[in-house]
C-alpha cells in the first residue's frame, strides 16, 4: 500500500493533527461539563452532576426551541429565494447573465460575517433603507422593528447562507438530464407541469441536501443573532456565550455546548431517516 | 384488437408535412429548405452523418426547435406555432429520458395523465402497451433496477401509450450492444406493424435504415440528398454522396469514349463496357464520369468472361469473415478496389501479393456525373 502510494502517510499528517486537536477540545468541553464551578473563579472543582440537572429549566428548552424553529424558517427561506437564482444561473442563455449571476450570488461568501451583519443593522434599523423607504412610500407611518426580532435575524441568516444554498442548489441543477423535460413536454406537459413533476424531483437530491447542511449550519450561527438579536432574540450559541464569557461558568457552556452539538446531531439523523424514506416513496409510488 | 383501433386514428393522405423548412444558426445553415411529405402510416428514417441536420429537423417537428423558415403540417394542421406539449408527437431519446423517480407504469401513463383520461382508462391502456412492449409484470420496478434494453422498452411504450399522431425515434438503438441492437429492430419493425404509428426515425447507421424503413430520406449538409425505398436507394443511388454513404462501393474514375441516344461506351482502366443509355444519364462522348462498382459486383475473371471485361489486380489483403471474404487489390491505373466473394476459398487461390484477374458484373455498375455531390 506504501509503495502504491507513496506519500499516503505524509499525506495524512494535517488530518490526523487536526482531528486529535479537535477531539482533545472535545474531550475537554465532555470534561468540564461533569466539573463543579467555582463561582468568582475560572477555576474549577471536583466531579458534579449537577450542570446537567441545571439544564431541566423552561428557558433552555426555549432557547433550544427557539435555534430549531429560526434555523429551520432559514433552512426554508433561503431554498425558496435561492431556488429561482440558481435555476437561472444555470439555464441563463446569455453568457453575461450567468456571469452576473455567479458574481451577485459567491461574493457576499468573501465578506466577513460581521461586516455583513453591521451592514443588515443599517439596513434593517428603526432608521435603516427598509423602514426610511416604507415611511417615505407611504405604506407605514412609524418605524416598524425589525431590529432585535427573529424577523431580523432570519432575515439576515437568509442573506448568510443563501450562497452555499445557490451552489448546492446549481450543481444539482445542472446535472439533471434535460431530455427528461422535453420528454415531459412531449407527453403533453405544459411548462408548468414540467417544472413541478420533472424538474423539481430530479433535483430533489440538491434541494434535500442544501436544506439540512443551511439548517445545520444556522443551528450554529453566532454573531447574526447576537447582533441583529441584540440580547432578544437568543439561539443555544448566545446562551453558551453568556455563560461562559459573561458568568465565566465553564461547566455549564460545556453542558449547553454538549447540548447543541446533540441536538443538531438529532436533527440530522431524523432529516436523513426522513429523506432516505422520502426518496424511496418517491422511486416506488 | 388495439392493432384495429390504432390503424382506424388517421385516414389522411400526409400524416407529416414538411414544408421548405430552413434552420439557420447564425451562418450556419443546419437544414436548407428542405421538403418531405409523409404518408400515413409511413416508416421514414432520416439518414446521414453526423451534423446532416437530421437531428435538427426532427426536433424541429418535435417542436423542440422552431423553424427558421417554412412550416410543418401534422395531421393536416400547421403546427409551425404550436408549442411542444400541444403537438401530440410521442418522442423517443437516444437517452431514453426516462423518469427515475417514477416507476415504469407511472412513466408510461405519463403522457395519458396528461390527456386527462380517467383513473381506469389510464390503467387499461399503459397495462395494454406495457402488454404489448413484453414489459408485463415490470409495472412496479424502478428505472434504476431495468437493463438497457428494457429502458428502451419502456422508452418505447411511454411514447406509444399516448398514441401520437407521428412517432419520433432519435437514434434510439445507439445505446445497445450489437445483439441488443438487432433484437430492437425486430421489436420496432412489430411494435411498427402493430400500432400502425406514423414513424420517423432517425439515426446515421445506414443498416438500421435499409432493414427497418419504407423509405429512407438521404441527408447531407442541411439538404436531402435522396428519399426512395431501401433496395431503390441502395440500386440506384441519386448521386456519389448516397452512393458512398449506403453500402461499400468502389468509386472509379472512368472515360465515355462513345454516346449515342440508345447507348454510350466508357472505359473504367483497361475495363470496357457498353450501356443502354438511361434517361437521367446526361453525359456526352469524351467526359469523365464516376463508375460505382459494390464489392460484391466484383469476382475473379473466368474463361468466359470477354477480354474487355478483365483486369489483373495485386491483392493488397484478405479479411475472412466468415460467410464471405473481403478482398482488397490493387490496380494500375484505377487505385484500389474491394472484392467480396462467398466463403472463404480466395484466401488460398489467390494469396496476397500475388496478381488476381478480375471481372465486374457490368449490369450492375452505377455511372454519376463525377462531382462531389
């Protein structure tokens, strides 16, 4: 094997690094999250169980609720907004429309997550573009809030994850056999039905796939909740910041931490039981 | 039983309608006027190499591509405007095209739930198609679990299931192994005679052309080149393009030495022939012409055979295949030439590089006007 491949085990040196790295983190977080905390102090005591019976409280099964039903309205949005543009920048007939396409959709991905989150604050504000041109329009008298509401951050989650959802989104596009729409329409189709019956389930694969890995990903998201939130709109990440940076309780980010990792993993398996059926029903019926 | 009602759809004189149909792409001229009435109940195959244009015009009467200039009539009615799924043409792809994320009976009853037809009626004519198509008993199988033959099937009944006023078949054995390929002709040429389909069908393998079609519409550079029955087409070529392009022939240079109205004499090397003289045979004494021998109009002279009908040749190569032998010589003069002889016996009689005489069945030559079309 060696001699087949030379450099296999060289190769494989910045993986296994990075990955005993990872595990010796979180190794650690398991660790703190049964270690006793120390009010007034960074430092911790002895073996406790009782960060994980802190946990049994309404609030987090709020928070928790709450990451799932704005990571899930992301998930959702971002598919419907992204669906059109990556149709489009897959059939466009004209070179320069994909070009422009493309452009529009990979750049915001070269933009720091905080430059684009400050900039939905001037947007979204009590004085930003969208409430300055209502009131001028005449369709609203008073500011509405859109600021420090879940409106707000899925809003600006959306915008956050609509590029890896487009390129998802695209390449699955662009792998479907085009002759099976215009055998659809042959049969009689009208465009419509083309789009709903032939289009749409080739590319299920695509749109199944982008929404679990936005959906993961959202569970995750930090600085666009607690900059569009403002402190309002909490996901499980703010929580694990609060308790570790601001009430230095190590042991119980460890625990909130342990919690979101689990449920994030939860969801995934259950979007992968769900899909594989999905998908099987859709090769049967 | 469906045979019956399926002949009984159309009564009309031209099922199809090509009219003065051009497609240009920038300067490129695709398909070049090009006309063609079709009968009902025809098997018309579109034939030429790659990038003839025989594509084009069939997605052109797909409605797939529209028309640069003229028009298309299906069943009567000009369809030039009509949008494909208004068109009532059963296509089948090369790819096949077939749904994968339904199973066979919902691929097949595609097309009827389109139509609006009841639950039942439905069920009826895809379990009478898939009947027909020897699919019985596949209703429930996945595309993914079906081999290429069965796709093609499957293809195949998915367009007829909708009993189209034209069937349209894009080189759609091109995807099967050889064996396949020839099964597949058979299954056409029944599912053909079963259905009654007005057909066109379009491929570059002139095999498939000459075993499967009524006529046969020669392509070539946008434009038709020829359209007559297979043993017409292959017997009496309209130009050197046809000639070369059905069939192994030799083309020989050859010299009219003596025309008359009855009869004109001509020299092809050391060969001489006279030939009652044919009315679309335009040329005069003195011209060059192109005389088109097939390899198997070519045989080993005999004792019988006048002086003035034989020629020595070197042999160059054999090819033994079995049925018959391919023999390829060389002749001063004339450049070289195929043979095609039963069995076997020439390999050792004459072996290569030995001199062989040989003799052509003259009443089969084939003479053209020596230009490249």
């Amino acid at each position: 094997m060696t001699r087949q491949r030379p450099f296999f085990v060289q190769f494989l040196v910045p993986a296994v690094l990075v990955a005993v790295i990872f595990a010796a983190a979180m190794f650690n977080v398991l660790k703190y999250s049964f270690l006793e905390f120390v009010p007034g102090s960074l430092n911790v005591g002895g073996f406790t169980l009782e960060n994980f019976t802190r946990i049994n409280r309404p609030i987090y099964y709020w928070v928790l609720l709450d990451t799932f039903i704005l990571s899930f309205a992301t998930a959702f949005f971002a598919l419907l907004l992204s669906y059109p543009i990556s149709f489009a920048l897959v059939r466009a007939e004209r070179n320069w429309v994909r070009s422009v396409l493309v452009v529009l959709a990979i750049t915001p991905l070269f933009t720091g997550e905080i430059v684009r989150t400050y900039s939905w604050m001037l947007v979204l504000g009590s004085d930003g573009v969208v409430n300055t041109a209502l009131k001028s329009l005449g369709v609203i008298d008073r500011s509405v809030p859109i600021m420090y509401t879940r409106v707000g951050v899925v809003i600006a989650l959306v915008q956050f994850a609509m590029p890896v959802m487009i390129i998802l989104l695209a390449t699955a596009i662009s792998q479907i056999n085009r002759d099976c729409e215009k055998a659809a329409a042959n049969l009689g189709a009208t465009p419509n039905t083309v789009f709903w019956w032939v289009t749409i389930p080739l590319t299920l694969p695509g749109i199944l796939s982008g929404f679990v890995v936005v959906f993961a990903w959202t569970m995750s998201a930090f600085s666009t909740p607690q900059l569009i939130g403002g402190g309002k709109v909490l996901m499980i990440s703010n929580v694990v910041y609060l308790q570790g940076f601001s009430s230095f309780n190590l042991p119980f980010a460890a625990v909130l931490s342990l919690v979101a990792l689990f449920a994030a993993l939860g969801s995934l398996a259950l979007m992968k039981l769900l899909t594989a059926r999905l998908e099987q029903n859709m090769a049967t019926s | 039983m469906m045979h019956q009602k399926m002949t009984a759809i159309t009564a009309l004189e031209h099922s199809v309608e090509i009219k003065a149909v051009s497609k240009t792409f920038g300067a490129f001229h695709a398909v070049n006027n090009v006309s063609l009435p079709i009968r009902a109940g025809e098997f018309v195959t579109l034939l030429g190499p790659s990038g003839c244009g025989k594509t084009t015009l069939l997605n052109m009467v797909a409605g797939f591509i529209d028309p640069s200039a003229g028009a298309i009539h299906i069943g009567g009615v000009d369809v030039t405007n009509v949008p494909v799924h208004l068109r009532d043409t059963g296509m089948v792809f090369q790819s096949y095209a077939l749904f994968p994320h339904m199973n066979v009976f919902d691929n097949v009853a595609f097309g009827l739930r389109q139509r609006k037809f009841s639950k039942s009626e439905v069920t009826r004519k895809v379990m009478q198609t898939i009947e027909m198509m020897k699919l019985s008993g596949m209703e429930g199988r996945r595309i993914s679990q079906l081999s290429g033959g069965q796709q093609q099937r499957v293809a195949l009944a998915r367009a007829i299931a909708i009993q189209p006023k034209v069937l349209l078949l894009d080189e759609p054995l091109s995807a099967l192994d050889k064996s396949l390929r020839a099964q597949m002709q058979v299954e056409l040429i029944e599912m053909h005679r079963n259905t009654g389909l007005t057909t066109i069908f379009v491929t570059h393998d002139q095999g498939e052309a000459l075993s499967l079609s009524d006529r046969i519409v020669v392509m070539n550079r946008g434009q038709i080149q020829q359209v007559a029955e297979p043993i017409d087409l292959y017997s009496n070529p309209a130009n050197g393009f046809v000639a070369s392009f059905i069939g192994e022939i030799n083309a020989l240079p050859a010299a009219i030495y003596q025309a008359s109205d009855r009869e004109i004499s001509l020299a092809i090397g050391d060969i001489r022939m006279t030939a009652p003289r044919r009315p679309e045979w335009k040329f005069g004494s003195g011209e060059m012409v192109k005389a088109f021998v097939r390899p198997e109009h070519v045989r080993m002279a005999t004792s019988a055979d006048a002086g003035s009908n034989v020629v020595t040749g070197e042999v160059l190569t054999h090819i033994y295949q079995g049925s018959h032998t391919i023999t390829r010589l060389r002749i001063d003069g004339l450049g070289p030439i195929e043979m095609r002889l039963p069995g076997g016996d020439v390999v050792g009689r004459v072996p290569v590089g030995m001199p062989a005489q040989i003799a052509f069945d003259l009443s089969q030559v084939i003479l053209l006007a020596d230009n490249p079309n």
